[in-house]
C-alpha cells in the first residue's frame, strides 16, 4: 500500500493524502446515512451503515487512505459514561468524573467488550475497501480523553482539570493509566480487526505547559506506542498532539508518522523532526474555500517536502461547509504536482 510505504519512510510514486474528518458533514452522502441511522452516536454503532460512510470519501473524493468512522469518546462511553451529543455544541457527559467512586465505577473490560460494533464495523470496511485503500484505525490519546472525562463537554479554560493536575497529581495520573490500559486493549483488538495503519488524536496536548505535558500526556502517548510497537512493527502509527510546535525537537516515542497542526510552519516542523519521523499534514484548513488558496498552499508545502517522507493532510479536520468541488481539487492536486 502507498500510504503504508510512505508511512515508513518508503519513495513512494506520489504523495499519499487523507484528510482527518474526511467522513462527514460536508458530503450529502453522509447525512443521508446519518439520517437513516438516527443520530451520530447511533450511527457509530451500526456497523453497516458505518462501514458506507468511511468508505465514502475514498470513492467520492479519491483519497488514499480511508479513517474508520467513529468517535474517540465512545471509548469513556463504553467505559461506563453516559454521554450525549448537543446540536450544535457538540459531545457532553452529564456525570463528569468528580471522585475516586466515579473512577471506580468505570470499568476496563466492560469498555473493550462492549466496543465490538468497532471491531465489526473494521471488518466489514476492510472486506470493502480495494485491497490497494489503506484503513486507518483511531483513537483519542489519554489527555484528551480524560480531559473530556473530567470537564464534561469542551472547554475553553480547562479549569477542572487542571485544578486536579495542579492539587492532586496522583489521582489524575489514576484516571489516565486506566484509560491507557483500556486504549491498549483497544487498539490492539483493532489491529486484529484489520486496520493497516493507527493515529493517537490528542487534540488538547496545547492546553498543558512544558512539563505538565511531557508528564500528563506525551508519557501515556508514549507508552501505548511502546505496547503497541513491541506487539504489530508492521502496523505504522501516527500521533497528532495538536499545539506543541514549541517542543517538537525533544519528542520522541516507538511511532513513525508525526501529526503536524496547521499552526506549525511545516519548514519548522521538517527541521525539527522530519529526519526522525516521517512527517502528516499540514495544510490550513480554511483554506479549502478557495481554488486560488488550495493552489498556494499545496505548492507551500510540496516545495518544502518534495514527495519525501511526507504523507499529505489537512493541519485539522475539514471543515462542514467546505464544498466537495473543493476537496476534490484538493486531492486531485496533490496527486498531480507530488508525482514522479
Ligand atoms: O476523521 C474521520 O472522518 C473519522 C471519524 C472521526 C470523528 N471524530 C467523527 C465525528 C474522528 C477521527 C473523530 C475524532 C475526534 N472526535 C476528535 C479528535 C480530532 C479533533 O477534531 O481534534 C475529537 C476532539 C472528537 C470529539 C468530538 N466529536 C467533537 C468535539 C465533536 C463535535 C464537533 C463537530 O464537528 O460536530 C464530535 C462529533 C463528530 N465526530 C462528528 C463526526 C463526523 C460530527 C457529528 C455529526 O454531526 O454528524
């Protein structure tokens, strides 16, 4: 596979591309299937329905790669959470974790039971896809899903948890080694579900200073690579910890494919940790509403990384009222000027 390859550091024939949430809102395919299921949450348990709207993209779009559809909260879900989706203000848990009994009602092998309609959906997806289409597996990295955990929806300040980080380190560091060990075995039975590839989405790692995120979440991040690594070397992973361009030359970890943020100069990026990592991204976002825009910005980032240890994608997710012209174009583009 060439997403494989370039994954690994490969010369592969062109630039491979995905795009992070490339399953969504902004195809009319996909609300359609939505609809029919119900609800976001109810359409991440039907295996069926689930496995149509990752393959989506890759037949609409062209992309390389497809992501298994899911979220990375229906981990703490199935962990025992309630957990509710708001429209228009997105995921909310109604019980936050407040205390050690909220902790202890949460349970390990009820979670990595209870998630089998991921597994099966992997299943179904992989039996679809043309063998060439990689599938990416995912999940949230333990900060941030504790971080969701604890606050209960998204948060500007970060208040709660950051509170208990500051006043009482060894309980935080409770709740994250139990959603680590969770995310193993997750992640593990994803692997022997079928996905080729795994991407550690850790979307608040910005939020921490210096120290607090090597110690609070890069360490979890790390050692779940290590598992992982050490079980299936064949299986490439990727991590995405969003906002840490300032501490890029000091990370390092058992992973092969470094998530760059849309916020990183991609030359910074190159310097500070492309010749150790093959490197993913980093196209601004908001860029996909315009041609002109699309036009510069893939020309921005291919001068830099020549078809070389680079794997294209946006810096974040696409956004919903991108048009589907656009993101074709996109891709199209790639294709074209990464080509040998
Ligand atoms: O990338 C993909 O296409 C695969 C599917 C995927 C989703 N969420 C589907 C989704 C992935 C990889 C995620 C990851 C995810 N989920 C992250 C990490 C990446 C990031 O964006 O930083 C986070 C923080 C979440 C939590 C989450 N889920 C939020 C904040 C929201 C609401 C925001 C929004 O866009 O509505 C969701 C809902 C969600 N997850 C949707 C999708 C397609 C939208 C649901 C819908 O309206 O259909």
């Amino acid at each position: 596979m060439v997403f494989v390859d370039a994954c690994f550091g490969k010369k592969t024939p062109y630039t491979p591309i995905w795009m992070m949430r490339q399953a969504g809102r902004y195809l009319s395919e996909y609300m359609k299937v939505r609809q029919k299921a119900g609800s976001f949450l109810a359409l991440c348990k039907l295996p069926e329905l689930a496995a149509e709207v990752t393959i989506q993209p890759v037949e609409i779009l062209g992309v390389d790669a497809a992501i298994l559809f899911s979220d990375i909260l229906v981990v703490p879900l199935e962990m025992g959470m309630e957990l509710e989706f708001v429209k228009g203000e997105g995921p909310y848990f109604p019980k936050p974790i407040a205390c050690e009994d909220d902790l202890a009602t949460l349970d390990i092998k009820r979670a990595y039971e209870n998630l089998k309609y991921v597994y099966e959906s992997i299943k179904i997806i992989r039996s679809k896809l043309q063998p060439e289409t990689a599938l990416i597996g995912f999940c949230g990295a333990p900060w941030t899903l504790v971080t969701y955990m604890i606050e209960g929806s998204g948060t500007k300040t970060y208040a709660k948890v950051k509170k208990l980080l500051y006043s009482n380190p060894a309980f935080l560091h409770k709740i994250l080694a139990k959603v680590t060990e969770v995310l193993k075995l997750y992640m593990e039975e994803q692997i022997k579900s079928g996905v080729n590839a795994v991407q550690i989405f850790d979307s608040w790692a910005g939020a921490l200073e210096k120290s607090a995120f090597f110690e609070f979440s890069w360490r979890y991040i790390k050692e779940l690579c290590s598992h992982l690594k050490a079980k299936y070397p064949h299986i490439p992973i990727i991590v995405f910890p969003k906002g840490v361009s300032g501490y890029l030359d000091e990370i390092n970890g058992d992973f092969d494919v470094f998530g760059v943020d849309w916020s990183t100069p991609i030359e910074s990026a190159k310097e500070k940790i492309g010749s150790r990592y093959v490197l993913q991204g980093n196209m601004e976002p908001s860029r996909l509403y315009n041609k002109k825009a699309i036009d510069a910005g893939v020309e921005h980032i291919v001068n830099i990384m020549q078809n070389n240890r680079h794997i294209f994608n946006l810096g974040h997710g696409i956004l919903p009222d991108v048009s589907v012209e656009n993101a074709k174009y996109f891709i199209n583009l790639v294709h074209e000027k990464t080509k040998i």
